[in-house]
C-alpha cells in the first residue's frame, strides 16, 4: 500500500515538473531577438512600430524576408508592450508618398508617410544565410530623421516554420518544356527577359537633339519586385558610335529616377528621354541599359532600334526574327 502511494505521489510530482509544452529552438531565439528590439524601442522611447518587409544581402525583399517581418512583429505584439501597424498598410502609405528607400534624402515623406499611419518608428531588417542558421540584424529609424536610433542582432536556426519556408523558396522549379514549342515575341522594336522582369522597347520618338523610347515593363516573377535603372550609365548608342544620355532635368520621374514597383504579372510604362552629343545625328541606335534593381548591377543591350520623327505613326516591328539582345 505504501508502495502504491508513492509510485502515485512521484507519477503526479513527474506531471507538475514538466511543462505542458517546451519552446523549440526556433521559438526561443525569435524570443530572444524579439526581446532585444524591444529594449531598443524602450530606450528610444517609441511606442508604435511601422515593420518593413526584411531584406536579403542584395538588400531585396523576399519571402524569407517577408516572413521574418511578420514573424518578428507577431512575437512584439504577443508581449503587449507596444503597437504595430499593419504592415499591408505600411508598404502601401509609403507608396502613396512615393518612398522608394528608408533614406535621409527621402526623410520629409517618410515624416508624412509615418503620420499617415501614426508611427513613431520604423523596423528595418536584413538577414544572411549560412549552413544551418539565419543571422538577422533589426535597425530601429526615425521616421523624422530616418537615422538609426539602435540595431539588434540575432541567429535563427533553419528549423520549424522558417525551415520548411526555406526548402520550399529554394527548391527548383518543375518545368515542362515543349521543344517544338517557341516563347511568342512581345510586339515593338526589342526586348529583353530575364528570370524578373521583361522589358520592352515599344518605340522610338526623335525631336531635334532628344530621342525619347516608350518602354513596357512586366513583373515576370512570382513576388513583388522594383524595376530601377542607373541613370548616368543607361545610355542610346547610335550607329556612328555616339552616346546619347539621359538628362537628369528631362527624367526627374523616370525609370532611373524613382523606378517601378510591380506585382507579380504586373506591367506599366516607362518613357527615357535621351539626349544627343554635340553634332550627333542617327536614327538607328543600340539601348545599353544599367541595372540598379532588382539585380543589383546587371546590364544588358538591346540591338536594331530605329527612331521615327516625333508624330509619325508608329512603325510595328515584324517580331518574326528579334532584335539583337546581349
């Protein structure tokens, strides 16, 4: 009998030792990430936080990045300290006030863009992968100033959520591929794909000393992506050799001003208006394009473009055989 007893006092002291449910690794190091950007905010004296989607090493946004964002912002909210926008509500209120970057130089509409949606800070992040781990780094900014007020690092083990999401971005894409079959050629007088984005030359327009080119580019990817060009090296060669640039007073809202946002399959317009060195005169001419994102330094060339005199009606390309793409 007191056999029995103690095996029934040691079996219900066994039950009230052990937790009902221990915090994986995973869990326990976003705690602790999640801890350490909360005593930053704290000691910024911050209460309402704006969470932009993470970033890779190519400073681009990414599912991985995504889900860091908002697995950090469930884990601040759990803790009841402090508020967090709605961050569908965040990306969409700094497009409204044309933000393209947390940056000092933007920092009058990122003042109006965080009044919009009452914050008193924005959560930056980055990460970087390695073997079995991902390190993040959290930058706290001033919505005012949009300088750092504290960073806060942390490592996350591939595991749990984070690991399956992981496996799923980097498995490879199944593809069946039709060898009879060709990809149809997009109307105008050239383009260029890549794995991103298609950009399309619809026309050429010449008006004294300037030619202007009517751009389409479709977001070809499954995210979202910005499309952005540098602007001192995309350039319009012509046929003696002669470099046409981009005039920053004649392009202060282009492609390689403030770039293009895009949704997956989202298309819009783009116009580059170039201008001639002195004595040039052409009407054929090579576009050399300089890619800022989403590939970060990229370029390519797109080959055969003719110009029409401004008015004329366009000129439909026969797209059978394409222009030159480099």
């Amino acid at each position: 009998m007191n056999r029995l007893l103690f095996t029934i006092l040691l079996a219900i002291s066994i039950c009230w030792t052990i937790p009902a449910h221990a915090a994986s690794p995973y869990e326990d190091s976003l705690r602790l990430l999640a801890e350490g950007v909360i005593a930053d905010v704290a000691k910024a004296k911050r209460s309402r936080l704006a969470v932009m989607d993470f970033t890779d090493a190519k400073g681009l946004a990414t599912p991985i990045g995504q889900f860091l964002a908002e697995e950090l912002s469930t884990q601040i909210l759990v803790t009841g300290e402090f508020k967090v926008v709605d961050r569908a509500l965040v990306i969409s209120t700094l497009k409204k006030f044309h933000v393209t970057t947390l940056e000092p130089a933007q920092a009058k509409a990122v003042t109006r863009a965080a009044k919009a949606v009452r914050a008193d800070v924005f959560l930056t992040g980055s990460y970087l992968e390695s073997a079995g781990e991902v390190r993040v780094t959290v930058k706290l900014l001033s919505p005012s100033t949009v300088q750092s007020l504290g960073a806060t690092r942390g490592t996350l083990p591939k595991a749990g959520p984070l690991g399956d999401l992981i496996k799923e971005v980097n498995k490879p894409p199944v593809v069946i591929v039709d060898p009879s079959a060709k990809a149809p050629l997009p109307p105008g007088l050239g383009f260029h794909r890549n794995e991103q984005y298609q950009l399309v030359v619809t026309s050429l327009h010449q008006r004294d000393n300037r030619v202007t080119a009517d751009l389409t580019v479709e977001n070809t990817s499954s995210r979202d992506i910005k499309v952005l060009c540098l602007l001192q090296s995309t350039l319009l060669e012509d046929s003696h050799g002669a470099l046409w640039k981009l005039d920053a007073q004649d392009n202060r809202e282009g492609l390689c001003a403030r770039g293009l946002e895009l949704s997956p399959r989202e298309k819009d317009r783009a116009v580059l208006t170039f201008s001639a060195p002195a004595g040039a005169q052409a009407s054929h001419f090579t576009l050399r394009y300089h890619e800022r994102m989403p590939r970060l330094d990229a370029r390519f060339s797109i080959e055969g473009l003719t110009a029409e005199p401004a008015g004329a009606a366009p000129t439909v390309t026969d797209t059978t055989t394409p222009p030159s793409t480099n």
